[in-house]
C-alpha cells in the first residue's frame, strides 16, 4: 500500500505526517494527531458523530475523507474552539442548556451548529432541524439541542456588533 | 469488512487533469476514480475491493458551476451538491436540481459528494441523477486521445455501468440553456430524509400558453437504472395539462416501471405511490416553480 506525506493544519497548528493511502481523516485525526474529540460512530457518513470543519465553516464527515485528499487544509475539531479558556458560544450554549447527554454526538452537533450558523445568523426551528439532520444524537435529546442552537445564536448575533466595534473579528 | 478501517489500496493523486488522463491511460480499468469519495469509501467498507484509487481533489479548477443565457450551465466534475445549492441561477432555473440537491442525503455529504459523481455512480436512486435525467444534458469525457460528449440519455448501460471508458475522465456536465416557459420539478419518498429514495421523480414542461409542447419524465428506484416515461411524456406533449391528463398518467405509469422489493421498498408500494407522485410533481411544476 502507497504511503503519503501530507501536511494538515489543525486548530492552528501544522502536523507533518506520512500516512497510508487509506488512512481516513477521522483516524488520521485521532491516531496521528491526538485529538479524540472527533467521535466513530456509524463510519458510513450517516449519523455526524466525526464532523469536522474544513477551512473555517465547511462541515463534512471525517470517517469519510481520505487524508491525502485533505493535504494542506485547515481542519478545525471541537477541541480547537474554546479560546484563552473561554468556551465557544455555541459550547457555551450547548452547556447552558444542558443540550448534552451521553456527549458522544456533542463535538459534532457543536461544529455544525457553527456551520450553520455561519450561512444562516437567525434559523428558524425547522431550518435548525434541517441543518443538523446529519446529526444523530442516540439519546434523542433534540429539544434540548435545539434551544442550544437558539441560545447560540442570539449570544453570537448580540455579540457581532460589540466584536466589530473592538476591532476584533466577528 | 469494517466501517471505521478501509482495506488496503494504492493511491494516485493527481495534479492536473493531463496527469490523470496519463494515469487512466496506464492503469484503465485496474484504478477506481474517486471525485468525493462518498459512495466509493463507503463500497469499500463494505464488499467492494480495488488495487488502485486515483483521487481528484489535488487537481485545481474542477469545482466551478458557470450560468450562461446561451450556453447553459456547466458542472465541473468536482463541484459539489452543496454548491448547487448556493447558486441563484441554478435555484431560479433549474429548480429540479435544486430540490434534488435541497434533499440530497445529509449537509456534510452535500459538501463532499459531486453531482457528476452521482451520475457516474449510475444508481437508481440517485437524486441528482434523475433530476438531471428530466432537465436533459451532456456529459463531456475527456481521454489522451480526444474529448467526446454524452448525452444523458445514453449515460447509464446498466446498474453502475456507465458509457464511460476505462481511459476517460469525465470533466464537466452541460445543462442546455433554459427559458421562461421551462418548468421542472423534483419529488421524492423517503421514509426520514437521510434515507436513500423508495422512489424518486423529475420533470421538464416545455409550455406554450397552457399546452405542454415537449415533457421530459424521469423516475428513479423502479428499474436498474434511472428510467424515463416516454409513455407518459406522450400523453403530455400537444396537450393542456387538465385533470383528466393528470388522471391517465397517474392510471397509466405502473404499466411503464418495473420495480423491485428491496431493503427500503416494495414493488407493490413503488407501483400504488408511483402515479400519486407523477401527479404531484407534474401540478408542481405546473404551479410555476421552474
């Protein structure tokens, strides 16, 4: 089997790794780099438990991407999202509302609320719903995550105008 | 056979598509071209086995969808289903595709899988495919030796069989330009949204005031490969579409597919909701959505 030398950027910091041809994003992530906050679950791109984003707000499945193909991208994990020890709005949202029950679905329902979020400031319950419908939480506690993305949104909607007035990046 | 860990492969990454083609050149039938990797991964962590994968995600420049009044629309081969969704002109005109894509597995796979890759996975039950099979369309297959193009209604030989050769890379797929009398529309069973189709359907009015001057009708899940109705376009052509149309057709379209039971269906379903969603999705598109 070919081996590949591929560099990712993840939460900021540059990993050199050589990797077999089918080595997945999801194991590369996890066996390479350390970083086990994206979950296996299904392995088949069904139930969003290895979500990731890809160079900034792009969610995709990682137990369905080949390393190689993401050779010199920004890759960001939920472990990347809490800054100086503050937690992410939506983290923060996520534990406000205690949206978390068994955690497994968590670090992927959190990115991609993000992405979401990203492409729509103020979803409505239904576009909510839909945005997450490739996140499975076994648990079933969807009310519950729902309010999180609510909550989530008005923090970062209330925060954007005080951000850029700082100078800083929304 | 594992969900988590994929068999052993060689891979070849190509940078451009000149080196790809001297790689299907070489390798032909021996390398599995892979553009998102959502339905070969998926194979492979089941039963399916190949010696040699070639990615395309190093190539740079295959991932544009390009409106043109006279042209039409271009779909680079690595564009993805997502993108469909954020293009006015493809939301505006070619509004099948649209609610294909709209509907189309999960957001995360929308941003991996290609639409030109659900057309050359040759399924059944391909959303994309079946909408693009009503809106009409080529494909363009380049190899070392020259390019040729495709007509969508010559693409699928048989289950996963395509008119692909072994040495050809397709690079883009044509939707003809559309006017303001095209009308499409897009329906779809499932029993949650993630599922594959039980049955999935498209059309394409071509009207005149209130007659229907050419229809295009593609349905999906109820033969080895997306089929179209060319019964049922007949009784739509030269005709007002009126209740009593609306009514034969839904009577009719048993007598055109061929289903199957399988894991999602059965073939006594697809045959009883056939004619129900052939109504809905001609009054849909009737109703002025494009």
């Amino acid at each position: 089997m070919s081996k590949h030398a591929i560099t990712l950027i993840v939460n900021g910091d540059e990993y050199t790794l050589n990797v077999p041809a089918n080595r997945t994003l999801l194991e590369a992530l996890r066996e390479d780099v350390g970083l086990t906050d994206a979950k296996y679950g299904c392995g088949t791109g069904e139930c969003g438990a290895c979500t990731v984003l890809v160079d900034g707000t792009r969610a995709i499945n990682a137990c369905l991407t080949l390393a190689v193909a993401m050779d010199g991208k920004e890759i960001t994990t939920a472990a990347g999202l809490a800054m100086d020890g503050v937690l992410h709005p939506v983290q923060q949202a996520f534990a406000d509302k205690a949206a978390v029950q068994c955690g497994y679905c968590t670090p992927g329902m959190v990115l991609k609320t993000i992405s979401l979020l990203a492409q729509n400031a103020n979803p409505t319950e239904q576009e909510i719903r839909k945005g997450l419908e490739g996140n499975i939480c076994r648990c079933t506690g969807y009310a519950k995550i729902v309010d999180a993305v609510q909550q989530a949104a008005r923090t970062m909607n209330a925060e954007t105008p005080a951000r850029r007035a700082a100078g800083g990046n929304a | 056979m594992s969900t988590r860990i994929l068999p052993e492969f060689d891979l070849l990454a190509p940078q451009s598509v000149t080196e790809a083609l001297d790689l299907l050149a070489t390798y032909k039938d021996r390398v599995t071209v892979m553009a998102g990797g959502t339905d070969v991964l998926v194979a492979m962590k089941s039963r399916f086995r190949t010696e040699t994968v070639m990615i395309l995600s190093g190539i740079s420049g295959m991932d544009y969808i390009e409106y043109d009044a006279t042209a039409g629309l271009r779909i680079g081969a690595l564009a993805t289903v997502g993108q469909l969704l954020d293009h006015a002109d493809v939301k505006k005109k070619y509004r099948a595709l649209w609610e294909a894509a709209d509907i189309f597995a999960t957001p995360q796979l929308r941003n991996t899988a290609t639409v030109v890759g659900n057309l050359l996975r040759a399924s059944p039950a391909g959303d994309c495919s079946c909408a693009i099979y009503a809106i009409g369309g080529k494909l363009l297959l380049q190899s070392k030796t020259g390019r040729r193009e495709v007509d969508v209604d010559d693409l699928w030989l048989s289950y996963g069989v395509t008119a692909r050769m072994a040495n050809e890379l397709a690079v883009e797929l044509l939707l003809p330009a559309v006017g303001k009398d095209t009308r499409t529309a897009f329906q779809r069973v499932t029993r949650v949204n993630e599922d594959l189709a039980k049955l999935n359907m498209a059309v394409r009015l071509d009207m005149s005031g209130k007659i229907c001057k050419t229809a295009r009708v593609a349905m999906g899940c109820v033969g080895p490969t997306p089929r179209r109705l060319t019964g049922i376009e007949g009784q739509l052509e030269g005709r007002e579409i009126t209740e009593a149309v609306l009514q034969k057709a839904a009577d009719t379209v048993a007598s055109e597919i061929s289903p199957i039971d399988d894991i999602r269906s059965t073939a006594e379903y697809r045959r009883d909701v056939a004619g129900v969603f052939l109504r809905r999705t001609i009054q849909q598109a009737c109703a002025g959505a494009r």
